[in-house]
C-alpha cells in the first residue's frame, strides 16, 4: 500500500510543479491547427472515397464511369 501512495503522491508533484501547461492563447492556436489538419485530411479521405467508388452498388467512382464510358 506504501508503494501505491508514494506512486501516487510522485505523479501529483510531477504534474503540479514539472509539467509545463499550455497559455490560453497556445491552447486556441494549437486546437485551430489541428481542426484545419483534420478538415484537410477528412476532405482528402472524402476525396480519395468519391474517386474510388467504395460502394460499387451504388457509385462506382470516378474511375468506374471513365471505365464504362471506355468499354
């Protein structure tokens, strides 16, 4: 049980008096890069989905059309 408390009782400090937290402004500009990464990467995926055709039922793709327009 001793063991427990000192581990508990180390990882407090370290996050009181060790961690360097983050200022109100670094943490909205940190968020804003990361919603504009996420929206690129969500656009590209949507992109890359729209041009594959993952549902060959339904929408074979942009590659699918030029493939029936060919043969």
């Amino acid at each position: 049980m001793r063991k427990i408390r000192t581990y508990i009782e180390e990882v407090v400090s370290e996050l009181f008096e060790k961690v360097s937290w983050p200022t109100w402004s670094e943490l909205q500009n940190s968020s804003f890069v990361v919603l504009i990464a996420s929206t690129i990467v969500s656009l590209l995926v949507w992109l890359m989905d729209f041009t594959f055709g993952i549902n060959p039922g339904v929408w074979k793709g942009v590659l699918g059309f030029i493939y029936n327009l060919i043969s």
